[in-house]
C-alpha cells in the first residue's frame, strides 16, 4: 500500500532529512515511527501525502508515484489519506461539529447527510457530547481527537499521525492512540509517529529512524 524505495529528502545541501530509506506498509498495517526530534519522521509522513517529494528514489501510494503527482491529482490522493499533521490545527471560529463537517462540506456533500457523518465520526472517537462546543474549551488530549475525527470522517484508507500525543498527558496520550487504534481495528492503515519511546505499542510494528536513516538500513543506498 506504501512503499518507499531508496528515498532520500534533502532540503538544502547541509539539510538531509532522509537517508536511503527504503520500507513497506501493508493494507491494514499500524506502524509507529520512532526517533528524536529532527530524526525526519515528518518528512516521511508529508512524502506519502506529496507535501514533501523525494531527492531522489521513489514514494509509491497504492502503486502511483507519489513524487510525480500534478498539482490537479493531489485531491484524489489525499481523498484516501486522513492527516492530523501539527500545522492544521482546527478552526477556533467554529464548534468542533463545524470543524469535523468541512472536509465533507468541500467536497460538495449536502450539510444534512456532512453533520450525520460527522456526529458519527466524534461518537467514534468518545466526543459527540462535545459537538457544540468551541475547540478552544476542550482539553489538549480532546482537541487532538477532534482532529482524528476531522481526519477520518471522509472514510480513508490511510491516517498519518505525527506527533499526536506531543504534549499529552499520559492518559489523554492514551486515549489518543485508542482512538486511533479503533480505526486501525476496522482495516484502515495507520502510520503514528513520536519521539516518545514510552508512547510505542509493544505490539506493534515500530521503524527507528536516526538522521534520516531506518535503524538497521544504513547500507540501503548502497545496494539499491
Ligand atoms: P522529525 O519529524 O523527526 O522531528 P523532520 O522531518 O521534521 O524530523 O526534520 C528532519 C530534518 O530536516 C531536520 O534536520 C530538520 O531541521 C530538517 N527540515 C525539516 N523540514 C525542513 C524544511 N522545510 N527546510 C529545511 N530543513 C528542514
Ligand atoms: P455510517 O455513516 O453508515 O453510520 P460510519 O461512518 O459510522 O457509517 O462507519 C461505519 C463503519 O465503518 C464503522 O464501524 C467504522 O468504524 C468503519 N470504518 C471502516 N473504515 C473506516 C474509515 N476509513 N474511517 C472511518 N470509519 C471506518
């Protein structure tokens, strides 16, 4: 379902975010991405969602070159990927109903059948109590799953998390991988990452990266 062969992102010639980096996720697959702050965690999530595009090497979603993508096809991509990146934080100006409604809305659905989907997806993440409210009154840990329901309300196949459980609590950071797990449970592939080693699931699949390299991969580039 995604692939990445031989990837290397530099930024600028003193800035190399990735390193010859080379992985598979499979259909259904919940993966954790694990590594310190500047590790190039994003940069791996926002090159699956052709935010970023590789230096070289290739970025494959479902078989289609991500890297090569035109601006006119990036809708269809990004219609199958729910992304709850830092930078798209919710609307202040609107209640948390509103904000889950949008994607929905721009997509051209009609406002009865957006703000039925969009309960559902708040219900499925333990907060249609809190439709009304503003997200400014919600806590840290709520807001975050306010965004997962924002980013999954369009039924994608594939979330990308980064970081979201940064500045959590324990327990919110918790109830935050739950609610992302419960999506996991249904088929829907999930890509989570974190610099917090005590946030990763035992059970489940982890990929280290260090400067910009998957542990255990430091000769990739050169084989490939
Ligand atoms: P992480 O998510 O693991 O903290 P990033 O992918 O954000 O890592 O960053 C990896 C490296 O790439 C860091 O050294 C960072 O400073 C650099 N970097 C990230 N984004 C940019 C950018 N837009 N321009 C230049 N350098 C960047
Ligand atoms: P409906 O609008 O028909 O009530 P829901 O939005 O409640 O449907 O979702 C129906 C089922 O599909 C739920 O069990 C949900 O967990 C599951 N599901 C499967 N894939 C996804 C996905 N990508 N995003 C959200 N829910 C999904």
């Amino acid at each position: 379902m995604i692939e990445f062969q031989n990837v290397t992102k530099q930024y600028s010639p003193d800035a190399t975010a990735l390193r010859g980096v080379s992985l598979t996720v499979e259909k259904g697959e919940l993966v954790f991405l694990a590594g310190p702050s500047g590790a190039g965690k994003s940069t791996l999530l926002k090159m699956i969602a052709a935010m970023e595009r590789p230096s070289s090497g290739r970025v494959l979603v479902n078989g289609q070159d991500v890297g090569r993508i035109k601006p006119a096809g990036l809708p269809f991509l990004r219609r199958n990927l729910g992304l709850i990146f830092q930078q798209q934080r919710l609307l202040t100006d609107r209640s948390v109903l509103d904000n889950v409604m949008l994607p929905l809305l721009v997509t051209g659905a009609p406002r009865a059948a957006a703000e039925q989907r969009a309960r559902a997806a708040l219900d499925k993440v333990g907060l249609l109590d809190r439709a009304l409210a503003q997200p400014l009154a919600l806590s840290g840990g709520e807001q975050q799953r306010v965004s997962i329901a924002r980013a999954i309300v369009n039924r994608p196949q594939i979330i990308l998390a980064d970081e979201p459980t940064a500045n959590l609590d324990r327990a919110s950071a918790n109830q935050v991988l739950d609610a992302l797990k419960a999506f996991h449970s249904v088929g829907v592939t999930c890509l989570i990452s974190s610099h917090d080693e005590q946030m990763l699931d035992a059970a489940a699949r982890v990929i280290h990266l260090h400067h910009g390299q998957i542990d255990g991969q430091q000769d990739a580039g050169a084989q490939a």
